[in-house]
C-alpha cells in the first residue's frame, strides 16, 4: 500500500495529510497521510517509527485525529517561502540530533 522502506530502518517518517500518490504501480493507489499513518500504527514493524504529521491545517479535529493515531509531532506549515525552510530546517535538526530515536531504530 506504500513503498517499502528497504532494509534501513528510519528514525523518521513525515506525512502530509493530503493526497499521496503510489505512482510506481500500475494503478494510481491514493491514500491520505492519516491513512497512511494508521496503517503504519497498525504495523508492528513499523509502529514505533516517530511519525511528523506536516499540513497546512489547523482544524482540531485533524489534530485530534493526528494524534488520536499516534503522530509524534503535528507541524503547521508556514505559508512563507523562506518561513517554511527554516521550519523544515529546524525539524530536521530536532529529529536528526536532539530527538532519541526508539529502541532498535537506526541512526547514521
């Protein structure tokens, strides 16, 4: 239902809450990031991967449901241009350096 990750394991996974698209198979399979997350939730493999949830929304009711699923994070995007790269930027080097990553979870 998503591509497969590889053998690597990320310390990371980021979903937008929009549309996301498996172009790779015959068929265009269309699923949204909170579908997608609980999916992954469900997946005993998968399930302790920290999920950023990374929209444009600011409904409760997505928060709600985000976190309800067990997203780690739920960021609204800046509209700006530069706004939105220094936040990404930031993400990055929280999850990347300041964050523990779960147990058996590989970091490089």
């Amino acid at each position: 239902m998503w591509c497969r990750l590889g053998t690597k394991k990320p310390f990371f996974l980021s979903l937008s809450c929009t549309e996301w698209q498996n172009r790779s198979q015959s068929q265009c399979v269309k699923l949204y990031g909170l579908e997608v997350l609980k999916q992954i939730k469900s997946e005993e493999k998968l399930s302790m991967i920290p999920v950023v949830v990374l929209t444009s929304s600011k409904e409760e009711k997505d928060m709600v449901a985000s976190y309800k699923l067990g997203v780690s994070a739920y960021v609204v995007k800046p509209v700006d241009f530069h706004e939105f790269v220094n936040a990404i930027k930031e993400l990055g080097v929280f999850w990347a350096v300041i964050n523990e990553p779960p147990p058996g979870s590989v970091r490089k």
